[in-house]
C-alpha cells in the first residue's frame, strides 16, 4: 500500500498578541495564508587572497511573518486596530508582539517574539474582495518539536 500524507490549514493554530492590546486566535477565518521567515544566512564564508576560506557559523534568529488576510475579515480589522494602538502608544511597546504557531500533526512549534509591523499595509479597492498582507518582523523566531 502507497504511503501518503495529509495537510489542512485547519489543523494549524496561531496566536497573535500584544501585552496592553490583547490576543487574536487564527483559526482559519479570514486568512489566506501565513508565511514565517528566517532572515539570517547562518553561515558565511570569507575567502583570503591565497584561497584559503574562513567559515563562520553566525548566530540569530530574527526574521518575519507574513500573514495574508482577506480585507472585509475581523482578523484584518485586530491587526489594524492593533497597528493604530502600537503607532500611538509610548514606543516601549512599539516591538512587543509575539505570535505562537503550532501545527501539531507535523510536529511543529513556532514561538516569535518582539515582533513589530514594517508598516501599514497597502489596502486594495478592486470590484472583487482581495487580501491584505501584514509584515511583521521578529526579534527571535524559535522553531521546536511539538
């Protein structure tokens, strides 16, 4: 018998929060995707004028999310409401989002934390409903077995 395996967003979930604004649990409605990304090369190589190469292991864990949310959803509407309380609260809590996302059948946890939006996102006015894309950038994105 063929081995196969399944996959449905629906078994992933995520939480989004702030310390003074609260949290938002995605659970599917309202999103089109979410994309976590690592921006750090972990290794680097230096090469000498003889030819002899340096390699250097490089630490850090900071990186990004992308979370794609359909312009009419509630998701859509915390994320604004939560970039206007950031935009305007005291800058100590401009980096204090933290986002959890587990998807547990295939054994994945990610734990982001000091998060902050690159900016407000660009909102489409088109005759059908679109996405709007939320980039936010993490201090530490930590990726561990469920």
């Amino acid at each position: 018998m063929p081995k196969y395996s399944t996959y449905s967003f629906t078994d992933i979930n995520a939480t989004i929060s702030h310390p003074s604004y609260g949290s938002y649990t995605i659970q599917g409605e309202g999103i089109g995707d979410l994309s976590i990304s690592k921006a750090t090369d972990r290794s680097v190589h230096d090469v000498a004028a003889d030819g002899n190469i340096m390699v250097s292991k490089v630490a850090g864990n900071n990186g990004s999310v992308a979370i794609n949310a359909q312009q009419t959803s509630t998701l859509h509407n915390w994320l604004q409401g939560l970039f206007n309380y950031v935009w305007s609260a005291d800058t100590s809590e401009w980096a204090e989002i933290s986002l959890t996302v587990t998807a547990p059948k295939m054994s994945k946890t990610f734990y982001c934390t000091g998060g902050s939006f690159v900016k407000e996102p660009d909102e489409p006015f088109q005759s059908q409903g679109q996405r709007v894309n939320w980039s936010i950038l993490f201090t530490d994105i930590q990726r561990l077995p469920v």
